[in-house]
C-alpha cells in the first residue's frame, strides 16, 4: 500500500514537471509571438508613415508642379480630373465618361483628342500625352494628360490608364504672347536685333537684313553692331549707366551705299539678374534726313534761282552785324523785267531772272553771299569789302545783264538793273535801316536814269521816306476824291476852240503843289491810277453836263487813260456806266491812251480798244514819236486820232531836219485818214508850219493853259476866239 502511494507520488510530481515545462515552453511561445507581432505591427506602422509621408511629398511635389492624379479605367469607362491652378489657387474636379469628357472638350482640339485616345486604347503606345481645352467652370481652360497603360487585356486593348493633369492656360497664354512677339520681331518693317552684351548680333529680322543689303541671315550674326557705322557708335558707358541709348548715325550697306539710321538700343535683365541681353531697334531715316535738306533749301533758298531768300540773307547779315564787322550790301532792282514778263510770257521772265541769279553769283558769290530778296529784286552782302570795288564791279555787272536782248514781234526788249550800294556800319548800324539805306540808293539810281549804280549818301533816305509820306497822302486823296480836274483847249488853225483835255492836278497840304510827272508814275506803281482814271472821267462828264446847260451845246473832252486801267476787262463798263450816270453819249470822250499799252498785251490792247470803240468811245494814240513809235500798232487798229508829241514839234522853225520830219510824219498819218492834234504849240511861230502841214487841231500854252474849269468856262463865254 505504501510502495503504490510512494509510486503515485513519483507520478505525479513527473506530471507537474511536464505540465509546467510544457506551460514555460508556452509561455515562451506566445512572449516570442508577441515580440514578433510587436515587431511586425511597429515595422507595419513605420511603413505606413512612411508611405503616408511619400504621398504626402509626392502631393505636395504635384501641387508645386500643379499637376494632379488622373485615371480610367474601361471596365467602368469613368474618368476623373482634378485640376489645381497655382495662379488662381482654385481646385477644379471633373468627372464622368469619356463621351461625357469629349462633350466638353473644345471643337478645335477635339479630333486631335480621339486621335490621341485611340492611339493609347488600340495601339502599341504605353505612353499617353496631349493638351486640349475643357469647359471648366463656365471657361474653357487648357489641359495637359499626361499617362501610362497600366493593364492590357488579351486582345492588347486598354484596360487601365493613369496619369496627372495640368492646368496649362497661363502657359499657352505666354506661348501665345511669346509667339506674337516672335511674329512681330520677325514681320516688323522695322529692323530689330537682338544683341549680346559685348554688342554681338544673335539674332535679327528681315527688316535688317533688306537694311544692310546681306542675302542671308547668317551674314548677320555673330558680327559687332559697332562695326555696320561709320559715324557715331553705340557708347557701351552711357548704355551700361542708362540701360538705353538713342543716336542718329551712317551705315554703309554690303551693296556700298549710304544710309541715315535711328537706332534706339535698350538694355534688359532676365530674372533675378542672372544674365542680359540686348533690344536694337533701328529706321532708315534717309529719306526724311533728304526732306529735311529739301525744307531747309526751301526754308533758306530761292526755289527758282537756287539762291539764298529773305530769310536767309537776314540770318547773314544779322550774324555780321553780331560780329560788328564791316560789310557793304548791295541792293539790285531789275528795270524793264515787268515789260519782259508780261509781253515775252513768266516762263521767259523765269530765264532772265535765273540768268541774273547766275551773273549775281559770278559777279558777288566769290566775295560774299548773293540772294534774292522778291520778286524781281536781289541782294549781295559783302563782308571786308571797300564801296569803289563794289561800285566797279556793279557797273561790270549791269553790263553783262543788258547783254542780252529779248524780240517780241517785232519790238526789242532789254533787261537792265539799278543798285543801290550802302555799307555796314557807316551809314546805318542796324539790318532795318542798313536795307532801307541800300534800297533808298537803288531808287536815286532809277531816278539817274536806270541802269546804274549809285552809292547811298546821306539824307536819301530821309527823302525816300518823304517819297513814302507822299505815296501815304496820295492814296488819301484819291480815297477821298480831293484831286482837282483841270482842262486845256484844242483848237483849229483859225483858233477857234474845238475841244479840251481833261488834266489832273494835285495840291497836296502836306507836300503842295505836286506836278503829275511826279504823282502819275507813282500812282500807277501803287495801283492808283485806275481810281484816278474812272475819277477824270467822271470829271469829264460832269463839264460836258454843265457846258450842254449852261450853253446849249458842249465840246469832247479827252481823258487819259493808263495801260493798267485799259486792259482791265471792267473798265468799258464801267465807263459807259458813267457816261449813263452823267447823260452823256460815249462819243463826247475821247479816251487818250499811250502805245505802252500794246507793249503789255497786244491781243488783249486791241481786244480792249474794239470794245471801246464798239461803245461809242473816241480812242486816240497820245504821245505819238515819243517811243518807240511801232507804225503797226496804226496798222492793227484804227484810231479816230493821233497826238503828236511836243518832241517833234520843238525846233521845227528853226530845224530843217525836225521840219522835214514832222511834215512827213503828218503826212503818212493823213494817208492813213487819222486826225492829228498838235501838242506843245508854245509859239506864234509855231502856226506857220502848222498850217503848211494842214493840222486840224493845236494844243499848248500859246492857246492857254490848263486851268479850273469855272476859269475855263468863263473864259471861253466872255472872250472872242483868238
């Protein structure tokens, strides 16, 4: 019973051991597992963190590159886009099938679009990439899929695309500005370059390849924009402190010629200064710079003659006058060039004045500067020169100018010139007064007889200015119809009165009594002889009224008339319309004109003179065998009578040769049955020869003098006929 329980123990205490062996073996078991798990899981986590902070990176890595995930996948055919705008900081997500995709897609990027999706979805290419527009957001934004196939299936078809996405619309927006840009530098008419830094041409347009004449670009670049000037270069200093430049300089094209050129060169950065480059802009400017010269010319030059004008005589002589040094001016005044203008045509008159331009510039261009001061009239300036050189060489030259003679139908026309010689500063300190001192000289040398020259003294211009009062005064007159009308008897043979001239007489308060060979030459210079005219004539018949009332019958009265007032197409009305105002019939004037007339204007003198006469005007020729006595202006219109001039009467009881020629001149106009009056008869020993050559009518102080008309009609109502 013992030995069993002593076994039983032994038993069981073996038991025991197992047992707790077997729960030690466990206990180990599970602290191993859970180690290992412990292990696992933190290796688990610690992957996951790290995963998670990968995609954190890439996320943030897509959101800096503004690029986003993108899949499809063709068993679902659904399409997701998620598109993050950096410069709008906005998220826009779309998604739906892929019809539902190309519904939204631009028309014009859509057949671009299938063609690229049917390439990815059929065809042997893994890589997917192409931009198209998609409507997002109400507004059509440009995106950029870019992809990879990830599954096929067994007949190679797409199964699964991934990728990311961009919104590129800022970019395309660039591209396009960027090739506008490019356009435009390349289509510019402008030439444009792009330079570097030490001035090397890198690039340019076509504009400066046509500019310097190369037949490529490549002719162009790489060459030192400094080297294509031969004037003033681009200054790398004043560029480098101002970052731009502009200047005018010359070029000398491949082809050899010369250009003008504006160029503006303008210095740029590129971001943060890491380097830069620069902008030229260039234009041809040569056509401007010629019209520029052309305006200058004009601004400065006669057009006709080529030589200095007004303006730039003054600049001369103002600059001399600065410089207070001693210079003599000439002031030259063509005579008879109206006669030439108006009988030989402007375009011959053009020749002459351009003919004397170029005598001026033979005579005073080596020794000053010649110019034309208007019109006919010229001027030299003539610094360190003495009076008597000048005076010498002045008369040489109105020599060379009457040279040349000009025939117009049968009459000789000669061109000549009066110079007026003052100098700086000894007869006036002043450019006004220096011009008006040589011109006041020019007058006295036409006053001498033309055609020479006369050196200013002084007082002249004191009395061209006097001249100027008068001129001043005269208008005034005339305005105000102050002038008085005098007449002078014609007579017949036997004395008796037969007919008067209407005379115009002047007494000025300013200046007296002014004789008409002084006041007549000056009103027709300044235009006041038509007035003067339509005044007399008025006069005129005024008498012939107050004669018809006073006496039952009146004489004709003639009246002079200037070739100014004769050729003008309004006078023959406006002389029967005076006629008319005063009830007088046109045949009681008689309208006395000189042959200056048809030196004028031949055609329109006869023109003028048939009107007249068709009007019932009495017409005589006055001052006949005083010029130049053409006899086929008688031939060419008939006069009713001829006023011999008191030349050829003077001397004819004394002269046999005066007589001979006054008798034969009498006689070949009675031939031509035109009536002869007789001016100048002066003496009773006149009347003789008178009657021998049989004059039907005698004018001149040994009748009477011109006098008032109450004068004259009392006395030719109280006294017998002498």
């Amino acid at each position: 019973m013992s030995g069993e329980t002593s076994n039983d123990k032994l038993l069981t205490n073996d038991h025991l051991a197992s047992f707790e062996r077997r729960l030690k073996r466990e206990r180990n078991a599970r602290e191993q597992a859970e180690t290992l798990l412990r292990e696992k899981t933190q290796s688990l986590y610690a992957s996951l963190k790290e995963s998670q902070r990968a995609q954190k990176d890439l996320e943030l890595a897509l959101w800096a590159s503004q690029e986003s995930f993108w899949s499809w996948e063709a068993k679902s055919d659904l399409m997701e886009l998620r598109s993050f705008s950096l410069y709008s900081e906005s998220v826009s997500t779309w998604s739906g099938t892929l019809i539902q995709l190309l519904e939204r897609v631009h028309d014009e990027d859509l057949e671009g679009l299938q063609f690229h999706w049917t390439m990815a979805l059929l065809g042997n290419r893994d890589r997917v990439e192409f931009s198209f527009r998609l409507l997002l957001d109400k507004s059509y934004q440009w995106i950029r899929l870019r992809g990879r196939v990830l599954k096929r299936g067994s007949a190679g078809e797409a199964l699964h695309i991934v990728g990311t996405t961009k919104d590129i619309t800022q970019q395309r927006k660039a591209e396009q500005s960027f090739h506008l840009m490019a356009s435009a530098f390349a289509s510019s008419r402008e030439p444009m370059l792009v330079l570097s830094p030490d001035l090397a041409i890198t690039e340019c347009n076509d504009a400066f390849i046509r500019l310097i004449a190369a037949t490529v670009k490549e002719q162009c670049i790489g060459l030192d924009f400094n080297q294509i000037f031969i004037a003033e270069k681009v200054d790398k200093a004043q560029l480098a402190l101002d970052k731009q430049v502009r200047f005018e300089s010359k070029i000398k094209t491949q082809s050899g010629e010369i250009k003008i050129v504006d160029i503006s060169v303008a210095l740029f950065e590129t971001y943060q200064q890491t380097s830069s480059y620069l902008i030229a802009t260039m234009r041809d400017i040569s056509e401007r710079k010629r019209n520029e010269a052309k305006l200058r010319q004009l601004a400065l030059h006669d057009e006709l003659t080529g030589l200095s004008n007004r303006n730039s005589l003054r600049e001369s002589i103002a600059g001399l006058v600065q410089q207070k040094k001693h210079f003599v001016l000439v002031f030259i005044d063509l005579d008879g060039f109206k006669a030439i203008n108006d009988n030989a045509g402007h375009e011959r008159g053009d020749v002459e004045l351009q003919r004397v331009g170029a005598l001026l510039t033979s005579m005073f261009g080596p020794i000053g500067e010649v110019g034309r001061w208007g019109g006919d009239e010229f001027i030299a300036v003539l610094p360190e020169q003495n009076l008597e050189e000048i005076s010498e060489r002045s008369e040489r030259l109105i020599s060379q100018i009457e040279e040349d003679v000009i025939t117009v139908k049968a009459t000789e026309l000669m061109l000549s010139a009066s110079m007026g010689i003052a100098q700086y500063p000894e007869h006036s300190d002043n450019i006004e007064g220096l011009v008006q001192c040589a011109d006041a000289a020019m007058y006295r040398a036409k006053e001498l007889g033309k055609g020479q020259a006369f050196i200013y003294e002084p007082g002249l211009y004191e009395s061209m200015t006097q001249q100027v009062s008068m001129v001043n005064d005269l208008r005034r007159t005339v305005e105000n119809h102050l002038l008085d009308f005098y007449i002078q008897g014609k007579y017949d043979l036997h004395g008796k009165l037969k007919g008067g001239e209407v005379l115009c007489r002047w007494i000025s308060g300013l200046h007296g009594v002014v004789s008409p060979a002084v006041f007549i030459p000056i009103a027709e210079e300044h235009k006041l002889d038509s007035a003067i005219g339509l005044q007399a004539l008025d006069a005129a018949c005024d008498y012939i009224s107050i004669m018809e009332s006073q006496q039952g019958e009146a004489i004709p009265l003639s009246v002079n008339i200037s070739a100014n007032q004769m050729l003008d197409p309004k006078f023959p009305d406006q002389a029967v319309s005076i006629c008319m105002d005063n009830n007088v019939s046109p045949e009681f004037i008689e309208l006395e004109l000189t042959e200056s007339v048809f030196i004028r204007d031949e055609k329109l003198a006869l023109r003028a003179l048939n009107t007249l006469r068709e009007r019932g005007f009495r017409l005589s020729l006055d001052d006949f065998g005083s010029g130049f006595s053409s006899l086929s202006y008688l031939r060419s219109f008939q006069f009713e009578a001829v006023k011999v001039d008191k030349s050829l009467i003077q001397g004819i009881h004394q002269d046999s040769k005066a007589n001979a020629l006054f008798n034969g001149l009498i006689a070949m106009l009675k031939s031509l049955q035109i009536d002869v009056v007789a001016e100048g008869v002066e003496l009773e020993s006149y009347l003789p020869f008178m009657e021998q050559a049989d004059i039907q009518l005698m004018q001149g102080f040994y009748f009477d003098k011109p006098m008032p008309y109450d004068q004259f009609l009392a006395r030719h109502t109280t006294e017998p006929n002498r």
